[in-house]
C-alpha cells in the first residue's frame, strides 16, 4: 500500500465568498470522494493581512463536523492544504499561526499554504506542466514547469487584472460615457446599456466611486459589453478583442517553453460564461502566440485542488513546487516561526 493512503486530508477554499472546506480519504491515486461544507462569512483581512484566527476559528468546528460526518472511525487528518485569495502578499499571518495551530488541534503531518491561483492550478490541471488562466472579476494567470512558479498580473482593478470582468465592464462604462459625451471611440448600443443597468449616466459615479465592492459592480457590465459584440457593435467587439489579447498576454507570460511534452493551458473562472465573443479571440490569440501548447478543459476546481495537494503531501508524491510565497510547505522538520 501507498504510504498515506487510507488516512484524511481536508482541502481548504477561503475567498471573497467565503470559506469552503473539504474532507477525503486518501486512496490510490489521490483523495476519494469528499465531504465539503461552507461558510458564507469571508475570513477577515486587515493590516496584518489575512486574519490566522478568524480562519481557525471557522475551519476547525467544519472540520471537526466533517469529521463526524465522514471520518468517524478514529483516523486522523494527516494532511491539510489551505488555497486563500491574496495568500502570497497578504499571507504572513497564516504562515506563523496556522502550523502550530493545526498540529496541536488536529495533529496534522503536513500543511500546504497556497495562493488560490495554485490550488486553482492543482484542480485544473494537476501535476503537470502548464498554464492556467483565472479570469473572473480580476484576472491572474500561473505556470510552472515543476521546478519554479511564474505569475502574471492579479495586481488588482487599479494596477492590473487586465482582461478580467471588472477592466471589462470598465472598458465598456468608459465607451458608454464617451457616447454621452459625444467624444471619438464611444459607442450608442454600450450607452443604452448603462442606462439600462445603473440609470442616467450622470448618476454612474456616486454609483461606483463610494463602494467597497467597486470591481464586482464593474464586472457586472462585462455581460452586457459581451452581448453588444455579439450583436455586432465595432467598438464592444474591440474592446472584447483587447480583453482577450490582455489575457494571452499573462497566458504567454507564464506557459512554460521546455517540457517533455507539449504544455497544457486550462482557462477558469466566471468570465468565460460569457462564451464566443472572448473565447473566440481568446483562442485564437493563444494559438498564434502558444503553438507548442494545448488547451485543455480544467479538470476541476481551486477546492479539489486543495484536496489534491493535501492527498499528494500525505503519500509523499508532490511534484509542484515549493514557493514561499506561492505554495508554503510545512513537513515534519521543517522549521517554524511560531
């Protein structure tokens, strides 16, 4: 038998949703089926970046249910992997409580501490090398060839994420406006559609600039900036165009060069259900740029991606890379800052 296999490891999924946490059995070829619960409060951020605490304080009670729901035969969890939005830059707190914290209360062997952009590379494409792109309302794109990670973008609405839903829907807002205004570059059909969805242009800044949530109401116009290119507005199709130029740009950025074979690309998030008017562009723009590689769908999503670490820590097969920033493994030995 593998080593590893038969014990439990949690996945762990905290974003700007909340928190969804996983348990699974480890079995031949990573976790088994998995039992998941979540949590609709957001672990909270502040100066000190992301709240250790706050994320215990919710994690351990759902693993601990999941525990009596699925690992009820007395095994402990061997292995726990956490994918958190903003891990990398935002992530120092979770670094120095949640090893101590997580052996003491569950008597965990292994902890993997990830930027969501790696567990979402882990559930959509595994092991292997390659690229994914995580284009939502912001937009982040990772690769590795299994010896180092590269990231592009994921700067956020005001530095970056160029190409995700809320550029989009900015893009779009600014044509709109510049049709009001009866400036070069606008377009009338965007303009209707502002109206439609926010009211009166005038009324559009004291509806964006005061929100806490500003990149998620400019994502929501992405939609709408996607129907008009579809029904064959020129200038929503270009800006559409230049979101999906933007993207290949991180995809490019990132997709390894030297692999045994041809490296994978797998593009996530909830952008892309706004269909052809970018997937269209969007793959032929990686086409050209990428020919070596291939586009893949993704296998799955950033909490089986966890729970893929995790089932790869407690067997001792993990082939992706450690990054202090990008993937932080804690082993039996490794050196702690408590």
């Amino acid at each position: 038998m593998t080593p590893g296999t038969g014990s439990w490891v949690v996945g762990v999924d905290s974003g700007g949703s909340g928190l969804r946490v996983a348990l699974a059995e480890v079995v031949a070829g990573g976790p088994g089926p998995a039992e998941t619960v979540v949590s609709r409060t957001p672990v909270r951020t502040g100066e000190a970046g992301i709240d250790a605490r706050h994320l215990l304080e919710q994690l351990l009670p759902m693993v601990r249910g999941l525990q009596d729901r699925g690992a009820g035969d007395g095994r402990p969890v061997t292995a726990v992997a956490v994918g958190a939005a903003g891990m990398a830059t935002l992530g120092g707190q979770l670094r120095a409580v949640l090893p101590g914290a997580l052996e003491e209360a569950l008597g965990i062997r292994g902890l993997a501490l990830a930027t969501d952009a790696v567990t979402a590379y882990a559930g959509a494409l595994g092991q292997r090398p390659g690229a994914v792109v995580a284009a939502g309302t912001g937009m982040v794109a990772v690769g590795t060839d299994l010896t180092e990670w590269r990231r592009a973008d994921g700067w956020g609405h005001l530095l970056g994420d160029c190409g995700g839903g809320a550029w989009l829907g900015r893009a779009g807002l600014t044509a709109a406006l510049r049709a009001h205004d009866g400036r070069r570059g606008g377009s009338t059909a965007l303009l209707a559609a502002a109206q439609t969805v926010f009211g009166p242009p005038a009324g559009l800044p004291g509806k964006l600039y005061p929100r806490t949530d500003r990149p998620a109401v400019l994502a929501s116009f992405a939609p709408e900036v996607a129907r008009c290119a579809a029904e064959g507005d020129p200038v929503a199709t270009g800006i559409v165009a230049e979101a999906a130029r933007r993207i290949a740009d991180a995809a490019e950025a990132v997709c390894p060069r030297e692999t045994d074979g041809p490296p994978d690309i797998a593009l996530t998030g909830g952008l892309l259900r706004i269909g052809d008017p970018l997937l269209v562009p969007l793959l032929a723009e990686l086409t050209d740029r990428l020919p070596q590689a291939r586009v893949v769908p993704p296998a799955g999503d950033p909490l089986s991606g966890a729970l893929s670490i995790a089932a790869s820590l407690a067997t001792g097969s993990l082939r992706l890379p450690g990054d202090p920033a990008m993937l932080h493994l804690v082993t039996p030995g490794t050196p702690r800052h408590d």
